[in-house]
C-alpha cells in the first residue's frame, strides 16, 4: 500500500480528523539512519505525527518542525514537514537497545526519558510561532495530544503507531489524530469519547490491514464523517550542494581560512538524508573570496 493520508471532518463540522498509513516512510527513514527498533518506532511515531500536523498549514511554503528532547538515551529526536505530505527527521541516537516495557512492547518512553516537546510553526512571518510543553510519557501520541491540549486549546487524540518485522525492517505505520473543533456540543465529545474508548493501540489496526479510511470509519461511526482531502505522503530531503554551500559560508571568513590552512577537504554530511557533500580547497577559497567582500561591505 502506498502511503497517504486522509483529511476528513465529521459531526458537521463540529471535529476534524487525519489519518495516515507510513510504512514507507518510516521504512526509508530506518534505512537512512539505520536505527534500531526503538529508534524506528520512536522516529516514526514524530514522522507520522508530522505528516499529519504538515497538513494542517494553510500554505504550501509553510514548516513545521517538531523536536522533542529527552533525558533518556536516545536524547531526542526532530522532524520537520510541509502540507504536501513531505516530512524528514533524524534522531539523536540511532542505536538504542532497551528491554521491552510492562506491556511487552517497545519502550520508546524510556528510550526517550522526561524532557520537552517543542513545536516550532514556520509561516512565513518574521518570527516563528514556538510551543513548547513537558514530556507526559515519551511515547510521543500523548505528548503530541498534551500539545494540541495545552498550547493550542485544542482537545486531541492522538494514535501513533509503528509495527516492526523480525529482521527489524518496518512492517506498518500509520496513526490518526482527531480534534474537537470550538463550540463542539457535549453529546459529540461524549460520542467521541465512548468511540476512542473502544481503541487499544494503532497497530491492532495496522497489523490487521485497516487502511486510514476504515480507521477514521471506526472512530467516527455515527458522526458522519466526510473525506474532504487525500494526499500522498513520502519521506523527502529537498538539500542540495547549493544550501550546504550557504551553510558553510556562513561559519564566516575566519572560520573558512582555517580551514584552508588545515589544507584537507571539508566533508559534510546531511542530518537528515546522510547525502555527503565534500569541499576541496580550491572551493573553499571560492567561498572565502565571496564572503570577504561581503564583510567588508
């Protein structure tokens, strides 16, 4: 199955809902970074939540970047997505072995420790929008949800969930999120409620091969839900030789010239994709000679 995710309201209008199945994306991701299964399933929880937050942007210029910092040792992770479906991250650890939790899962909590969730909305403006709030599990769905909860007002479930196969490659991924829009009546929420209630995890949907539509069906049963939107979504890294190039120059000229006289190629290597880009000293003096005129200026 390709991967994509839906948009949908329900309740006339009264919720908006997302869902989304990930396993290419999550997949590729494992590849890149070369994780193991706690990372994985850590990572692809935020790669998922981001897809569907990306969605939630008004222009297609807009990013959301999602970072969460942890005291545990994996120490975090950041994605960053666009509402196009494309999303991109890496963790800071990508080799983390724990065993499993009290539920015989994956401890991605504990990978992740006690810490902060930011979310950082880039739209465009001179500054952009930043909210944080502290880490309620590490598990990523319910700090997502305490987020949406706590710095935005807006009450959310969140499920997020990736299934792992035997040799460690990704079997599934996929979550939902779905939100009480303001002025939503009580009977609605209560409805809601009961529905979400009758869920033990995303991957219970995953493994049986429920798509986005049956698992919004689910949910929503009863509240007449419509899918206004459908997108494909992948894991894309938009760097290029140009950008890395802009980065370096601006270490400065001081920082340039040093590397100059170490008289070796510079090789610097994309945090998200791994793409290597390398520098010789001829094209280092390039960028020296361009950024000296500029300091001066």
């Amino acid at each position: 199955m390709d991967d994509y995710m839906l948009r949908a309201s329900a309740a006339e209008g009264n919720i908006r809902a997302f869902a989304a199945t990930t396993g290419g994306v999550v997949e590729e991701a494992r590849r890149i970074h070369s994780t193991s299964p706690i990372v994985t399933a850590a990572l692809g929880r935020l790669l998922t939540a981001g897809i569907m937050m990306g969605s939630m942007m008004k222009d297609d210029e807009d990013r959301i970047t999602i970072k969460i910092d942890g005291d545990g040792p994996m120490r975090g992770e950041l994605i960053t997505a666009d509402r196009r479906g494309n999303v991109k991250g890496y963790p800071y650890e990508t080799d983390v072995i724990l065993p499993a939790n009290a539920k015989g899962k994956l401890d991605v909590g504990g990978a992740v420790g006690k810490g902060t969730l930011t979310v950082i909305s880039d739209l465009g403006l001179k500054e952009p929008y930043v909210g944080s709030v502290n880490l309620v599990s590490g598990e990523v769905a319910e700090d997502i949800a305490f987020y949406f909860a706590n710095s935005e007002q807006v009450p959310s479930a969140v499920g997020l969930g990736v299934l792992m196969n035997h040799e460690n490659t990704v079997n599934c991924a996929g979550g939902f999120i779905v939100q009480l829009l303001p002025g939503c009546p009580e009977e609605i929420s209560s409805k809601l409620e009961d529905r979400l209630r009758g869920i033990d995890s995303v991957t219970n949907f995953l493994r049986r091969g429920d798509t986005p539509e049956d698992i919004l069906r689910f949910i929503l049963q009863g509240m007449n839900p419509v899918i206004t939107d459908r997108l494909p979504c992948r894991y894309f890294c938009g760097c290029t030789r140009t950008r890395v190039e802009n980065a370096l120059s601006a270490v400065g000229a001081k920082e340039l010239r040093s590397m100059i006289e170490e008289g070796k190629p510079v090789e610097l290597s994309c945090h998200f994709c791994g793409k290597k880009y390398i520098f010789s000293r001829e094209d280092l003096e390039s960028l020296l000679r361009q950024a000296e005129p500029q300091k001066k200026a």
